[in-house]
C-alpha cells in the first residue's frame, strides 16, 4: 500500500504510523556504529580461537546490535550458537544473514536444513533449491532437496535430487542406501537394488540396516523385488 493511499483511508491516524516508520528508519541509521561492530567482531574471534564461547557469544550480540546489517557478525554469531546447542538462535541468525545476503549458499543450506528437520518441507525445498544453484559442486543441497520432495511424497523429483547428489559424491555410501528409497513408492524397480547392492559393498562396516535402512532388507536377503 503506497502512503499517499494509507494517508488517505487512515487519516491522521495514517500520518502518526508513517512518522513513527520514518523515525524507526532514521533512528536505526544513526545507532549503527560500523568500527564498533568491528571491534567487537575482533574480540569475539579472539575469544573464539581460545575456547571461550560464551564471552565470544556476547561479543558477537554486541556486535550485531551496533550493526545490524554485518553480515559476518550474524554468521559468526549463527555458528557460535550452534555450536553451543542453540538451535533455534542459530536459526535466526542464519535466516537474517540469508536476508541480508540472499547470495549466501552455505546460510542458505543451513535454513533448508532447519526447515527439513522442523517438518516445514516446501520451505526447506525452496531453500534448499537455492543454495544448488549458489554451491554447483556440492551434494548436501541436493540431499536435503530429495529429502523434503520424498517427505512431501512427489518421488519423482526426490528420485531426481538424489541422483544429482549421487553424481556429485559418488563415494557417499550411505547416498547409494538413501537414494533409492525415493522411486520405490512409485512401484518401479529401476535402481533400487543396484543403488542397495553399491551401498552394501561399499560401506565399511555395513549400515544398521535393522534400523536405519529396513527398506534394503529385501535387497540384502536376495528378494527378486524391491519393495516400499
């Protein structure tokens, strides 16, 4: 809504609310202290190659507090939190570098990961969409891509995702278990037990198949068919 449009439906009202957004702006300029930001950022790196989290971790909200818009000082700040078991900080911050640099791949697949593992599949797919295309030669964006299409039950494009992740980690054992999976559902049997066959030889030592992968069972037993 333009603010002419606002002014005009609310009134003096509207003329209140669009001051108070002017201010906001300004205010928000002024408090940015850049060389601030700097040095809190210089700090928290020390602190940080010397072990200490938690004063690093309160260096690093200094600094995004003096500037807003650095983004080093909120990926710096993401990764620290996650280390120290914050997710859902570490989520924030990540999300809000990604806002800040929608060019950032690695940002971008930790949000897609977030996503996938809060069940916010179509979420997690976009991102994870994004960050393929920001890192060309990386399998993890395709992985968790093939994850959330399967989990959204569209097993073409999983089947798909997952084949891309194969080709560009074709030494990820575990891939060759996960991957087939995804085209079992659609009732064919093309890949599955070559897929299964590949991760069973090549993993040393063999995957919990009991747990983790009861759907190769079928495959590792000599069953003529895969099955769901």
């Amino acid at each position: 809504m333009s603010i002419g449009l606002l002014l005009q439906r609310q009134g003096k009202y509207g003329l209140l609310l669009v001051a108070v957004w002017v201010w906001g702006v300004v205010a928000t300029a002024w408090a940015a202290d850049p060389e601030r930001a700097a040095e809190h950022l210089r700090r928290a790196e020390t602190y940080l190659s010397e072990g200490k989290t938690t004063e690093a971790t309160l260096e690093l909200r200094s600094a995004v507090q003096a500037d807003p818009a650095n983004v080093k000082a909120h990926r710096k700040l993401a990764e620290t939190l996650l280390k120290q078991g914050d997710g859902a900080g570490a989520f924030r911050e990540f999300r809000e570098v990604v806002s800040l640099d929608p060019d950032d791949g690695e940002a971008r697949l930790k949000v897609a990961r977030f996503y996938l593992a809060a069940r916010r599949f179509s979420d997690a797919a976009e991102h994870a969409s994004k960050a393929a295309e920001l890192l060309p030669e990386r399998f993890e964006p395709w992985l968790v891509l093939g994850r959330a299409r399967a989990a959204e039950k569209s097993w073409a494009e999983a089947s798909e995702a997952l084949d891309q992740a194969l080709k560009r980690a074709p030494d990820r054992e575990l891939l060759w278990l996960e991957a087939p999976g995804s085209g079992w559902p659609r009732g064919t049997g093309r890949g599955p037990r070559r897929c299964c066959a590949r991760g069973w030889t090549r993993s040393r030592p063999p995957p919990p198949c009991g747990s983790r992968w009861p759907t190769c069972w079928p495959v590792r037993s000599g069953s003529r068919r895969p099955t769901p």
